[in-house]
C-alpha cells in the first residue's frame, strides 16, 4: 500500500493549500519521520539488530551468509578507529579558534592517520564539521518527533516554535564552532539538518493555519544561522538568554491563537 492510500492526502503537510484547514501539532508528520532517519521511539539510533525491522525489508530472507575473508572485519575496526581519532581530533581544532583555519592537513595531523586515510572518510573540512554536528542535531531531531511537549507534539503551534528556537539556540551556544564549519553560507540550505528544520516549522505553520507556509518558512528559521548567533554573542554582546526569550516572544506572537500571519 502506498503512502497516499495510508494517509489520504491530508496526511502530507506539503498538500495543504491556501485556506485549508488547521492540522493539529499533536504528532510528527510522515514527513517529519522520514526525514529524521532510523531512530527508535526515543531519537536514538536503532540496534543494528532492529534495522530490518525499522526499514522494512521484504527481502531479509534472502541474505546470504559473509564469505568474505576474516580480515575484513580488522579492516572495518581500523576504519572506524581512524573515524573516530578524525573525529575527535577535529572537534579540538573546531574549537580551539576561526573554524576557517581548519584544513585537511591539520586535521590528518592532528589526528595522526594520512591524508588519504583522511579523504577516504571526508572530502573537506566542512564534511568533517557536518558530521561532528550531525550527533547533536539528530538528538534533537528525536525530541522533537517523539519527545514531550512543548518540544515534541501535545502543544500549540506557537509554544512549539517558541521551544524549537530556544532548544536550537543552546545547541547553537554549545556547539558554534561546529556550526559554523558546517552550516554557514549557501551550503547551509543544503544540509539534511536544514531539510528537517524546514519540514518542521513549515508543519507549524500549517498546522496553525498560516496562508503561505512555503514564503514564510525560511524567514523564520533566519534568526538561527550561525553566522547571525556568532555577530549577536560576540560582537554586540548579547546574552544567549535574551536572545532566546525575544526569539520566544517572536514565536507566540507569530503563532498566536486566533490569528494568521
């Protein structure tokens, strides 16, 4: 059975049209669920043993036993090993000063494998910042599809927005380097992180009944670039306290019972 024939149409945020009527913020949409991956119910990735279950292969019966030679498992361990020295590694020189100072030859250094051991994992220091950041950001990306309300679905549309600014927020306060390294400039639009932003707030926004979602989704998720967050802290000295509770205020108003922006 497809999906169209599951859900019916009014399943999908991306079908609602002007003057549609309000979906309730009280569960993830499909959409939502999709994007985030293989999760379990509390955001966090699956055993490698529950996979077949969560991506549902028909064809599970047909796996054929590994013939490949006993070295192969050494071979996956030393790379995973290397994996996480890059990692670690790069997270220190991430955070250590300007993430535009990173390059490739200091993270092999720094991490003490080759520059081909490095590039066999990541093509560019963005990549490795992307990564680093991926762990955080699916985190919340669980919370937000299955955690409790306000965060999660069980809340209006506005306290809902209002939670997703200031739980990005401290991710922004906690992990800014690694941000800025990944999701700064076009490329940040194209990241899957920003694909599951967009999908959320612009289920928000549906579900509150908002005329346009598609012209006003990106607007709302500008207050959380990087870029922006990094020039509010650090040049003109705000807290990230006052900035979260205006960006609170925001939301509410946005959102607020009532009223359509």
């Amino acid at each position: 059975m497809s999906d169209h024939e599951r859900h019916g149409p009014a399943a999908d945020p991306v079908r609602k049209t002007k003057g549609a009527a309000r979906r309730p913020a009280d569960r993830p949409t499909p959409a939502e669920r999709d994007l985030i991956g293989v999760l379990g119910p509390a955001g966090d990735p699956l055993p490698a043993g529950d996979l077949l279950a969560a991506g549902d292969l028909s064809a599970a019966g047909d796996l054929q036993v590994d013939a490949r030679p006993a070295a192969a498992p050494r071979r996956r361990a030393d790379s995973e090993r290397n994996r996480a020295q890059i990692l670690a590694a790069a997270e220190r020189l991430f955070a250590e000063g300007d993430p535009r100072t990173v390059t490739m030859d200091r993270i092999a250094k720094a991490a003490g494998v080759g520059r081909a051991t490095l590039y066999r994992s990541f093509p560019d220091p963005s990549s490795v910042a992307v990564a680093l950041l991926d762990e955080h950001e699916r985190l919340l990306q669980g919370q937000l599809v299955y955690g409790p309300p306000p965060l999660g679905p069980g809340a209006p549309a506005g306290e809902r927005l209002a939670a997703f600014y200031l739980a990005m927020l401290d991710l922004l306060e906690k992990h800014l380097p690694l941000a800025l390294g990944a999701e700064t400039g076009p490329e940040r639009f194209r990241t899957g992180a920003y694909g599951f932003w967009r999908v959320h707030v612009r289920t928000l926004l549906v579900a509150h009944g908002t005329e346009d979602p598609d012209a006003l989704v990106d607007t709302v998720l500008a207050p959380l670039s990087p870029e922006l967050f990094a020039f509010q802290r650090h040049e003109l000295g705000l807290s990230a306290e006052r900035i979260g509770a205006s960006l609170a205020a925001f939301a509410r108003g946005l959102l607020q019972a009532g009223a359509r922006p």
